[in-house]
C-alpha cells in the first residue's frame, strides 16, 4: 500500500515559511533574488480529499505525477491552486493534463509532443525533461539529444519549451548532486543561445526535499518538495 500523509495546516504553514527562508538564503548567496524561485509542493501522496491544510497554509502551487489524480483534485479545489504536471506523461494522458495545468515538466517524448500539439486549444508551455545524469532507471532525454529532439518539436507550434527539468541521483549529500545541476544550468543556457528566437529555456525545475538549496545555488527557479512539509 502506498503511504498517504495527512498534512496540517499548521505544521504545514511553520515548514513552508522555513523552506521559503532557505531558499531567500540559498538565492541570496548565489547573488540571485529569492523571488525568482516558485515552490512547488509535490502532492503525489497527499489524497485530494486533504490538500485543503495545503491551501489554508498557504500553499498556492503544487505539483502532481498521476493525470487521473491531477483530475480529481481540480475538480475539488479549482483555482485555490496553480497546477503543474510532474511526473512521467503518458501520450494517451495527455488530453486530461493540458486543460489543467500551467506547465508541464516532464516532456520528453515525439508522442507526447504530437498529442499537445494536435489536442492543446492554444500554446502550451512545457519543460524538456532531461536525463542529466544518464540512468537507465528515469526518463528524459540525454543532454547531447536535445537539440535532435528540438529539432523535430519545432514543427509543433503549440509547443513551448520554457526551460529544462531534472532528477539527479538520488544521494543524501547535496555536494554530490550540485554538479548535476550545474550541468542542466549549463545546457540551458546553451539552448537558449542556440533556439534565441524559437524557444526560451530560463526556466529550470531542479531540486528536490533533499537537496533544493543546491539547485536554487545553481540556478532553479522551480523546486519540487514535499517530505520537507509533511
């Protein structure tokens, strides 16, 4: 049985203020503004049922892996939340995703992009998931692929590649995971030079629970966490 947290408004509110101090902290250090980094909160294993505590605490973005969840939690909050789909997209998922999210994170695949473009009613802004590290465990693209992969989604107008997305491995030392960060920064200011004019990669969702001050070091400007409140 997967486990399910029941998060509490309270407990929830006096974490997430101790994330977003982090994050100023972090951003501040690397010379950014802390303004610039969103926090999203990755409700895969909170049930619809209690992303209420999430909304009084505050919360207004999260996060969600499952279409069919993504679904009943809209239906039940509506626009309490700014909702992003996180987890791996399906093609056949993708027309229950596109009405209800303002970005995608997780696109990696020709079929996925085909599927936005012959469904989505206007341009949908997504990110480039890539595979930073190479495991054959997680999904996304190798680095060296992407502007192949580019390439090809060019021809699909509706499609709007904001930026990259990543999973470095899993490691319980941010010093290790850092530079896989550095690398997906690296990569997206490359893009961003070589598709000026068709595509703008300055969004970068990196950085997880275990490691976000890293990522926002090196450049996140979504972080993805969720243990970190319940």
């Amino acid at each position: 049985m997967v486990q399910q947290f029941v998060p509490k408004a309270e407990v929830v509110r006096e974490r997430f203020a101790e994330v977003r101090g982090r994050v100023a902290t972090a951003a501040t250090l690397a010379g950014r503004d802390p303004a610039d980094v969103r926090i999203l909160v990755a409700t895969k294993y909170v049930a619809a049922e209690h992303l209420g505590a999430l909304r009084d605490a505050g919360v207004g973005l999260i996060g969600e892996n499952r279409a069919q969840d993504l679904v009943a939690k809209c239906a039940l909050y509506g626009d309490a939340f700014d909702y992003h789909f996180i987890g791996h997209l399906q093609s056949r998922k993708t027309r229950l995703v596109l009405p209800l999210v303002s970005l995608i994170h997780s696109v990696s695949t020709m079929s996925v992009v085909a599927e936005i473009e012959a469904r989505a009613a206007t341009v949908t802004e997504v990110l480039l998931e890539v595979n930073i590290a190479g495991e054959d465990s997680k999904s996304g693209i190798a680095p060296a692929a992407a502007d192949a992969f580019l390439s090809q989604a060019a021809a699909c107008g509706k499609v709007r590649f904001r930026g990259l997305m990543c999973m470095p491995p899993l490691s319980g030392d941010a010093a290790t995971v850092r530079p896989y960060f550095a690398q997906t920064r690296e990569l997206a200011q490359r893009l961003s030079s070589t598709w000026q004019g068709t595509y703008t990669f300055d969004q970068l969702s990196m950085g997880t629970s275990a490691d976000y001050e890293a990522a926002v070091q090196e450049g996140a400007t979504i972080v993805r966490i969720g243990s970190v409140l319940f």
